[in-house]
C-alpha cells in the first residue's frame, strides 16, 4: 500500500477477494489513510464480511465467485480512475506473503517439505521463493480443490487454462483462471500440485480441531488434506502444513464437526 498510494495519497484503491486479501488490503488502507473498496463475491461467510467492514474497507458484493468479483472491480477501477491492486498479478504482494514463510523457515530450518494452498497463487509464489533460494531441496507442494483445478490443469499442461466456474465450497480456492505472474514462477518452482475434495477438506478441519484445537475454514484445511492424503509420501520429512485461514460460520463449523 505505501509504495501504490505514495505519490497519490487521495487515490480510491479497489480489489477482489475472497477473504485474507481484503482484509489485509483493508487493514493497509486504514494503516495509511487510503480510502478502500473491497469488492467480494456472494456467499462469502459473514464473518469475512464484517471483519472487512471492521477495517474500514467499504464492501462490494457481485457474482457468484471469485473470478466473476475480480473482474467487476476491475471494470469499476477503469471506470472510476480507482488504483486497481490485483490479488495475483502483483510483485508487492508476493514480498508481504514471502515474510510467512521466512518466519517458518526460521522457526523450522530443517524443513523437507511445504504444503500450501492454490487459490490465486501469491501464497505458494511466496513459497517457492523463499525455500528454493534458501535450500533448493526444500519441495513445495501446492494444493487445490478438486472443484476448482484451473492451475492444476495449467500446471499440468505447462500454459495457462482456466475451468467453466467452479464446484467447490471452500471459497478461498473457487478462482476458475490461472493468473500469469503466479504462473511464471510456479511452472518452474512447484514440485508437486495435489487436488483435494471437499469431503477430503472436511475431514481435515474435524482433525486439526480435534488434535490442536485450531479453527480452520475448508481453504485453510487444504494443505492438511493433502497430507493425509499423500502422507505416505510425507514419512519420515521434516513438513510444514501451511493453515490460512480460520474464517468459518460457527453453524458450518458445527455441521463439519458433527460429520
């Protein structure tokens, strides 16, 4: 934020976000007197919601997904002048995610493998960056919903795909495009890329509840279902499971961990 608003202070900025992005851009825009909207797609748990209304960001809702927010904001950014931050396509963005993963570097420096979710791709950028310029042999492993594979497919193919919508609940990873900044680095960074259910996410919130007590919403569990399902990979390593997100309706948590 201070480097996009530094010569234009007064600027609205605008962006699309399923949840840690709007958050973390409206805590910025507070932190630095910037105005901000915040456009998300429908559906998003009210908790996301009220957290970015709490920051001071003005909420937008529009379409059914991510992808159908993104492009809303950015027709409103053309149309009004507003300073557009992409939630993928932008270099600073990589440089604040990259400090998650330094802090588990530093905390873990023996590490074999890191497991991190796959929405826009600035979290697993971020990761492969990090690690791989630190110790090379360190693997990162992407992870996505299986009702939403657009970088699974690109990563696969080797060039840029995207889906007809998406089927999945976890809204942190319903992006039906592969985004090209993310995609550089990751065709030639990422180990591996693994596809979780929904089912498979579930499962995975009610065992990090259970064994740690820590919330978890389905994006943010992904990683750990991608553990439990190639943890025959994962024996004997070193392996960070990368948590990002908590944000769940106390009913949807409740249902989850009813089974």
């Amino acid at each position: 934020m201070e480097n996009l608003v530094r010569q234009d202070r007064h600027r609205v900025v605008i962006t699309a976000s399923t949840g840690n992005h709007a958050q973390s851009i409206a805590y910025a825009g507070k932190l630095f007197g910037v105005q901000v909207k915040i456009v998300m797609p429908q559906g998003v748990p009210q908790l996301k919601s009220e957290a970015v209304r709490d920051l001071g960001a003005e909420l937008l809702s529009h379409g059914s997904h991510y992808d159908e927010a993104r492009e809303y904001a950015e027709r409103l950014a053309s149309q009004n002048g507003y300073l557009y931050i992409h939630p993928s396509n932008e270099p600073l963005l990589f440089e604040g995610v990259a400090t998650m993963h330094l802090e588990v570097i530093e905390e873990q420096p023996d590490l074999d493998i890191v497991i991190n979710p796959i929405g826009g791709g600035s979290g697993a950028s971020a990761a492969c960056i990090v690690y791989k310029s630190i110790n090379p042999n360190i693997k990162v492993i992407g992870v996505q919903a299986e009702g939403a594979p657009a970088f699974y497919n690109s990563w696969k193919a080797g060039s840029i795909m995207s889906t007809d919508g998406v089927k999945t609940q976890a809204e942190g990873l319903a992006t039906s495009q592969t985004y090209e900044l993310p995609f550089r680095f990751l065709k030639e960074n990422l180990d591996d890329v693994v596809l979780v259910s929904d089912t498979e996410m579930r499962q995975a919130v009610r065992t990090i509840f259970s064994t740690t007590g820590q919330i978890a919403e389905l994006a943010g569990a992904a990683s750990t279902a991608a553990a439990m399902k190639i943890r025959h990979e994962l024996r004997g390593k070193n392996v960070a499971i990368l948590l990002t997100g908590g944000n769940i309706e106390s009913h949807q948590l409740a249902q989850i961990l009813q089974g």
